[in-house]
C-alpha cells in the first residue's frame, strides 16, 4: 500500500493500493469504451441522415389519404358493431345470472 503526502507535514494525506488501482483503470477504461461506442454509433446515424437528406422528398397524394381515411372510418365501425354485440352479450348474461340467482333462493 502507498501512502502519499501531498502537503508534506510527514503524515500520509491518503493512501492507495494495488486494487484501487485496478478499480480505477477499469473505471477508466469502460468510461473510455462508452465514448467510443457511441461516437461510433452517432457517426452511422450522421451518415443515415445525411443519405435521407439526398434522396427525393415523398409526395402524399389525396388519393392516398382518401383510402387510409376509408380504412380507417371502416375499422371504426367494425370496433363500434363489436362494442354493441358485446354489450348485448354482458347484459344477456346478467339477465341470465339474475334469473338464476332468483330460482336458487
């Protein structure tokens, strides 16, 4: 273990041994590794980015949105029919829990 004094008053100020070392160095070495990754990875997303920049802008037709709209209306409709059937399903099943209940008393 190495004891160091930095103010120079003979007595150790702080002492560091072998295991921290390594602690350190590894500390040291994954903050480094990080960096790098995600430079890396930040240099791929610039060169992506500056590919989609060159390429053509894409035009939405109204013809498109015509159609998504319609689909979208239809499914719509499709969620609101099964709502009402399940509906009418939970309260026939109450209905029927009800008469049940009250020929079993």
């Amino acid at each position: 273990m190495a004891k160091i004094d930095v103010n120079g008053d003979g007595k150790a100020d702080f002492s560091i041994n072998f295991t921290q070392i390594v602690a350190a160095l590894t500390l040291f070495a994954s903050i480094l590794g990080s960096y790098y990754t995600l430079k890396g990875k930040l240099d791929q997303l610039e060169v992506r980015v500056e590919r989609a920049e060159r390429l053509p802008a894409q035009e939405v037709r109204t013809k498109d949105l015509e159609v998504l709209s319609t689909k979208f209306d239809l499914k719509l409709d499709k969620v609101s029919i099964q709502a009402k059937e399940n509906m009418d399903n939970i309260k026939d099943l109450a209905r029927e829990l009800r008469n049940n209940y009250k020929r079993n008393r």
